[in-house]
C-alpha cells in the first residue's frame, strides 16, 4: 500500500512552541506516525519521507510512555544528546529499514517542548482525527 506524503501545515508541534520556533513536528494518520524537523521545510512542497521517522502507532505509544514515565527512550526511536548539545533523533538499528534513515537534530528548547507536549498527551492519535460520522 502506497501512503501518501503529507503536507507540512499536516504535522503538529507542541502547543508551546511559538509560530516562529522550530520544532519536532508529528503527523499521525491510520498508519502511521512520522517525525520531522520543521527547520527541514522547503516552501510549498509534500515533506519527503526520506526527511522523516516513520513509527507505528505502538512504537510512538511506547516512546511517549517512556518519557511520561521518565524513562530512557529505547525502542524503535533512539533518542541521544551529543557534545554540541543537539538531541539527535534516529531509528534504532535494527528498525531503519521500516523507520527510516533520517536523522533530526533538535536543541534544548525544541526537545523539552517535545517532551512537554508529550506528557500533557498532545500527540495522542485522537487529537488526530475527528470522530467518522
């Protein structure tokens, strides 16, 4: 099954980032979750997916339980914080061939507002979709 490539205006970052500030951005759909950097964006174009991390719903629950929990991140996503400071986001090994390649890189502020969003569950799959009628 082919998915199609979203929109950058698709994808949602926390509800504390301002409009300016770059961010971890998320996409949820039926199939999926992605993540992405909004610092990535080129103008009026589809977010290659080869710019993003793709989960499945379970992999990105057990990230968000992680962090809610304050554990390390393990999982399908690994999560490290290198010497310049940046948060690098990338897929486990042994995940890359269904997550991606892609490699984000986020300072303090964009991944604590992350995890913020995290915690006060802004990313849960129903804030996603509307109720089917």
């Amino acid at each position: 099954m082919s998915l199609s490539t979203p929109a950058a205006a698709q994808f949602r970052k926390a509800a504390a980032s301002s409009p300016q500030q770059a961010c971890v951005m998320v996409y949820r759909d039926n199939h999926r979750t992605l993540i992405w950097d909004d610092k990535l964006a080129a103008a009026a174009r589809p977010v290659p997916l080869e710019e993003c991390l793709t989960l499945d719903h379970h992999q990105f629950e057990a990230l968000q339980a992680a962090i809610r929990a304050g554990r390390p991140i393990r999982g399908a996503l690994t999560v490290t914080r290198g010497a310049d400071g940046l948060y690098e986001f990338s897929a486990a090994p042994e995940c890359r061939a269904s997550a991606g390649t892609a490699r984000l890189y986020f300072d303090h502020l964009e991944y604590t507002a992350f995890v913020h969003a995290v915690r006060h569950r802004e990313f849960e799959r129903s804030t996603f979709f509307s109720p089917a009628a």
